[in-house]
C-alpha cells in the first residue's frame, strides 16, 4: 500500500511540474526609461530562492526552468530603486507580465546622484555600470576594468597588474579582497557594476592603499557549474600567465576550485649602474657594466572554497589558499674603478623560495530591520627561505666573498568583526580588528643571528554616512589602534587615531565635486624593525632599526568630475603632508656605507590628476588619456631634496563585431623618496583579439618599438650618490598569444560573497 501512495504522490509532483518561462520589462517609473542590468529573482511564498535573471539593456528579462505549480514572489532589485515584488498565483504556464516599474528609493538614494553616463557619484566612492560595449569585448573582470577606464587607474593588461600612480590598489568581489587571478576568473555578463573608492575611508583604515575597487557580481545568476580559462603566454620567451577556476553548485553549498601558474625565464637581464661612495680619505668611484645573465621566478597559487547560503538569512565561507613562489636571479658585471687602473668581475647568485597555507573562515548573519553582523577569521604560515652569493674578484685574487641565508618561519592570526545598520536618512557601520603575529628567523652565512619577534596591532573603527539639506552627501569616520612590537626584551608599543572626512556636492546631472581628508599611518615591517645586519657587497651594509616608528600621513583631495553623453573628464588636486615618514638613510662606518631605515623629518606632496575618457565611435571605439604633475619637498634627517614629475599615458580600445584592438602607452612614473628617485617602466603595447561566443584569442606584443624593459633608480645622498637601471631584453619586441574561455552549465543557485578578508604578506625578514 505504502508503494502505492509513494508512486502516485511521485506522478502528481510529475504532472504538477511545468516548463515555464517568465518574461517582462523593468522600466523607471518615472521617466519610462529601461532599467538595465536589474537583479530579478524568482521566490517561493517562504522567500525560498528558485531562480533568477538579470535585465538586458532594453531592461528586458526572461526567468526559464521547471517549476513546480503553485505560488511565488518576482523580486526586482536595482541600485537607487525600491525592491519591487510581483504576485505569481497558481503558476502554471508562461506568462509576460509587461512593464514593470520601478519607483526610486529615496531612502537608499539619499547620498547619491544617478548621472545618464551609467555613473553614481555617492559620497566615499564612484558606483560605475558597464556598458555593452565593454562587457562584449571582454572576456573576463580584469579586463572589463581595462575597457572601462576608471580614472586614475592604471591597469598593466600584460603584467596584470593595477595601480593608482605607484600605490597598490585593493582588489575586492562582492565585499571581499581578492587576488588579480580571482577577477581573472569573472565573467563579465555577470558583473553588475564595479564600485570605485579612489579615497578609502576609516573601513579600510587599516589598509595602505591607493585606492579600493569592489567588483559587484549577480550570484543569484550563476550556474551549478562554471568553468574559466585564461592563458597568456610568449612562444619564443619564457613568460606566461595561466588561471583555471572551477566551480560547482549542489543545493545551497558551492565548492570552487582556482589554480594560476605565472613564471618568468629570461636569458638576458642586466644591470648598469655608477656608485661613488664618499670615504673621508679615499673617495670611491665604481662603474659597473652589467653582463646578460639569466633571470627566472615562477608562481603557483591553488584556492579551494566551500560556501553555504541561505538566501537574505546567513553565508558561511571558508577557503583553503596555498601559493609556492621560486625565484633565482643571477647577475654579473665588469666593474671599473676610477682611483685606480684595476678591473674587477662580480658574480652575485640569489635563490629566494616562499611556501604560504592560508585558512580563511567567514561568516555572515543578516539581523532585523537592516542590519547585519559579520566575522573573519585568517590563520596563515609563512615559510620562506633566501640565499644571496657576492663575489668580487681582481683577476685571480679574491676581493670579496659574501654569504647571506635567512631561514624565515611567520606565523599570524588576524580576527575582524563588523556591524551594519541603515537607518530613514543615514547609514552607520562600526568594527573591530585584531592581528596577532610570531616570527621566527635564522640568518646565517658571513654573519649568524637569531630572531625572534611578536607583534600585535588592534583596531577599531566607526562610520556614519548621511546627507545634509537634500544634497550635500557626507561620510564622517573615525579609527584607533594600538600597534606592539617585541623582539627579545625590547618592546615598543604607539598608538594612532585615524580620522576620515568626505563630503560630496552635486551641482547637477552631469558635474560632482567632492572632498575628502584621510589621516592614516604607515608602519614598519618586522624586518625594518629587527636588530639584524647584512652585508651586501664589499662597500655596502644593509642594517635594520629597533627604533623606528610609525609615520602619519595626511591626505587631502579635492575632486572635478564630469560626465555627459560621450564625454567624461575628472581633476583632482591632492596635498599630503607625511610627518616623520620612513625612508633609507645612509652613513659611513670605516670603510663601509651603511643603509638604514629611519623617521625622516617630513614630506610635503602636491599632484594634479586629470584623466579624460572620450567614446570617439559609441560602442566602436574609446580612448583614455592621463596626465599627471606632482611636486615634493622632503626634509631628511640631513637636509631637503625637491624634485618636479610630469608623466601620463593613453590607451585606446577599438570593437568591431567580434574583432578588438587594443593600443596602451604611458611614460616612466618617476618618485622621490628620502634621498631617492624612482623610475618606473615607460611601458606600451598593442593587442589584436578575435571573439567568438565564449571564447576569444588574441596577439599581442609589449615594447613594439623598443628592444628591452628597464627601470632605474637615482640615489642623490652626498655619501653615496648613484644611479642603476635593470634591463630586460626578452620584454622588448615580445609577441604573446592570449587565449580566453569559459562556459556554465547546470543549474542556478545563489551564492553570496564574503564581505570580509583579510591576510598576512609580511614575512618579518629583513
């Protein structure tokens, strides 16, 4: 009997499921207008999620599967507007509900201007939209940001990597930080906008960044599988950049999977560079020829993840990152001394190997009335081992012979929570953050020491974010934090406040102006601040300080940002003020230069940005122009250096049909730091690329005009005034192929992200 009923209840869920589409078209209630890129998701009577889509640009959507009959919820969702629900009675077969309108959210709104150039200026961050053109022509996140443009970002689409002016940029998904080979792995249909923080505010206070970029991606359109290729990579030099990702979906759980491979093996890299090392009674001047020599390092990254959403209710998220880094670099130069008629040979071998396992749990509780509770745990063991070779000889006579091993083991565990609450008219959020830290380090060769070093910092923040008299957006933050440091019997302990000011004005549609002032603090690493020496060749001492401290800096920014039709154009005009800043200082010990980090006096840093975006052809053609001037005055502990940059590039992106072209050029970034200028790569290239559904491949060449890569350094101390420049001549004329692919399957599920990550890169050597 019991089989019976067993069957006939299984015949009635049969006969009750229906393939069903559910079509319609979201429009602003308002102006009628198309809402593109709108979240819709389709739900049971009990929130349960089943399904979902995403609006196309004529705001159209289609949600299609099997579905059991009986009652659901359409939710409609887009940034600005009301979430909007529809009733869905007795669902039984297709049906087109027509225009939906979506009424704006004044609430959510509140401090933020909807420009008509798919640009929300909100008061802490740009929100930009993809356009079509964008997402057709690329094939993964990395280089949708490319097409896109974002000002003051410079993206490196050969070397991936991201930067504002010479600053690290933090990459983040959804909320949570991310890697360059994560984004990699975004597809970009499933990238609902990206959100720009040229200006982090107390949140990431913490954090010593250029500028944050939070990639906004629709979960609840993924699929129960999803796999992504991207390789790029030179047939006739040793370089290649690889990502696989994986992902698969059952039930509410999603397991993933990430792997990257990235290596270098160059045969000719050099290095030229002239020293003068001003001893009272013997001055010394080396000119150094450098001899080709081979340089190579490879990278392998693995990420497995595991995460469990219950849709609007709770995430829990853990990750299981491991990363392999080995690096060997060989240099050798002829060396010509100028106080005497010798000619002396270097020979200097460097091995560096670096083995990271990182543990990460996140999770996540959604509380009444808008607000939410989120923590982060990161445990991470940093074994890392070096060795450095420098050998100077006269013919057959041995000048100098140096050995220098550091054995380094860290260990660290970092612990964050944060709260969230959105009232009528304001936003607030507060936290808490504690990094607790163990280094053990052996170094041995020409000189043998042991350390061992702790280090813990804790850091708490709150944030309000709001608007005054209907317009005037603000963010009003503050953060504190109590940073100690131990090593053997000494120990340091600073304390730091670091308050954040934003406001935002939008005159109209089109023009924003914004303000912002950071305080924030730069601290040195374990290494800097360990009683250790090494010496690095037969003139010169490396040296680390117990005494350093950490240096404050103070940002101000005042921004010009314009956007209409096919033109946008954004100024900004920076002053920083760094007090008691970290740089090299450098000093004579017998007949040895010592190099030496200390707190300088000060840094005072003006800068004009200006970055222009014009869409020559609309959805054919764009180019992005940048221009930046920046003037310093440092005062060092034994005088003031000044020193005047002007630098900028380009970068244009033709689309036609399936077929791009991509053309990039920037001049050298040049920085004055202590009694330092940097010279950073003066880099170009062009890329050709043919896309076909999925898929796409592409060639490229980096440096098409030029025979090499370099970069150099300017030291302009009166003891040891010098200049080096690195060459690298397999970068020069480098054809590469670049090959892109990924594809989904299966069924759709909701995953939600993190919104919390942190990590531990300091090795605590010096």
């Amino acid at each position: 009997m019991k089989t019976y009923i067993t069957l006939f209840t299984l015949l009635l869920c049969c006969v009750s499921i229906r393939a069903v589409d559910i079509k319609g078209r979201l429009i602003d209630s308002k102006t009628k207008e198309p809402v593109e890129f709108a979240t819709t998701v389709l739900l049971k009577s009990d929130s349960t999620y089943v399904a979902g889509a995403q609006s196309d640009s004529m705001g159209l959507f289609d949600i299609g599967g099997q579905f059991i009959k009986q009652d659901y919820l359409l939710k409609a969702t887009f940034l600005g507007y009301k979430t909007t629900y529809v009733q869905l009675k007795n669902l039984a077969a297709s049906v087109d509900l027509g225009d939906i309108e979506l009424s704006e959210d004044s609430k959510l709104l509140g401090e933020v201007t909807v420009t008509g150039n798919r640009i929300i200026n909100k008061v802490d961050r740009q929100i930009i939209m993809p356009d079509s053109m964008q997402i057709k022509s690329s094939t993964n996140a990395f280089e949708l940001l490319e097409h896109m443009s974002l000002a003051r970002l410079n993206i490196d689409p050969v070397n991936r990597t991201i930067k504002v002016a010479n600053e690290e940029v933090q990459l983040r998904i959804n909320g949570v930080r991310a890697t360059i080979e994560e984004v990699i792995a975004l597809r970009p249909q499933d990238i609902l906008r990206v959100e720009y923080f040229e200006d982090p505010g107390v949140r990431f206070g913490d954090e010593n960044v250029g500028a944050v970029v939070d990639i906004i991606v629709d979960r609840s359109a993924q699929t129960g599988g999803y796999v992504a290729v991207d390789g790029r990579n030179a047939p006739f030099v040793g370089f290649g950049d690889d990502n696989l990702t994986f992902k698969i979906n059952n039930k509410a759980s999603e397991f993933g999977l990430n792997y990257n491979a990235s290596y270098r093996s160059y045969d000719d890299m050099w290095i030229n560079q002239t020293q003068t090392f001003n001893f009272p009674n013997n001055p010394v001047v080396r000119d150094e020829q450098g001899i080709k020599q081979p340089f190579q390092y490879q990278y392998h990254r693995l990420n497995l993840s595991y995460n469990l959403t219950v849709p609007d209710k709770r995430v829990f998220n853990i990750i299981f990152k491991n990363q392999i880094f080995d690096k060997k670099n060989d240099a050798a130069s002829n060396i010509f001394y100028s106080n005497s008629l010798r000619q002396t040979h270097t020979q200097s071998n460097a091995k560096f190997n670096e083995y990271m396992p990182v543990l990460d749990v996140f999770y996540k509780q959604e509380l009444k009335s808008k607000q939410s509770i989120a923590l982060n745990v990161v445990g991470t063991y940093i074994n890392s081992s070096s060795e450095n070779k420098f050998v100077e000889r006269e013919g057959d006579v041995l000048i100098s012979d140096i050995l220098n091993e550091i054995d380094g083991r860290k260990y660290s565990l970092i612990s964050e929570i944060v709260y969230s609450k959105e009232l009528d008219k304001t936003s607030i959020s507060g936290g808490a953050k504690h990094t607790q830290g163990y280094a053990d380090n052996s170094y041995s060769g020409n000189n043998t020491i042991k350390t061992n070093m702790k280090n813990a910092e804790s850091y708490v923040f709150a944030q309000v974010q709001g608007k005054i008299a209907g317009k005037l957006g603000y963010t009003l933050g503050v953060g504190g934090s109590r940073m100690w440091f131990q090593e053997g019997t000494n120990d340091i302990t600073f304390y730091t406040v670091r308050p954040s000011l934003q406001f935002n004005y939008p005159v109209n549609d089109n023009l924003n102006l914004k303000y912002n002032l950071r305080a924030f603090t730069r601290t040195p690493s374990l290494g800097q601040l360990s009683n250790v020496e090494q010496q690095i060749d037969t003139y010169q001492i490396n040296r680390g300080n117990p005494s350093l401290e950490p240096g404050n800096v103070y940002r101000n920014t005042f921004s010009i940002s314009y956007n209409k039709g096919i033109f946008s154009a954004n100024t900004d005009l920076e002053y920083w003020y760094f007090h008691r800043p970290l740089a090299d200082s450098h000093f004579i010990e017998g007949d040895k230069v010592i190099t030496m980090r200390e707190n300088q006096r000060a840094l005072n840093y003006y800068a004009v940005n200006s970055d222009l975006t014009l869409k020559i052809i609309k959805d054919i053609w764009s180019v992005n122009a940048w221009f930046r001037y920046v003037k310093e005055n440092f005062k060092n502990n034994t005088g003031t250096n000044n020193y005047d940059m002007i630098f900028g590039g380009f970068r244009s992106n033709l689309q036609y049909k399936n077929y791009s072209l991509v053309v990039g050029a920037e001049s050298r970034y040049k920085e004055l730091w202590g009694q330092t200028i940097y010279y950073g790569e003066d880099w170009n290239y062009v890329e050709a690329g043919y896309k076909h559904k999925e898929a796409k491949l592409s060639l490229g060449m980096s440096y098409p005009f030029k025979d090499y890569w370099s970069s150099g350094s300017r030291n302009i101390s009166a003891v040891m005034p010098s200049e080096s420049w690195s060459y690298i001549g397999g970068n020069g004329r480098m054809l590469y192929v670049r090959f892109a692919w990924n594809m989904s399957f299966g069924r759709k599920h909701k995953a939600a992200e993190k919104s919390l990550e942190n990590a531990d890169t300091d090795k605590g050597t010096l």
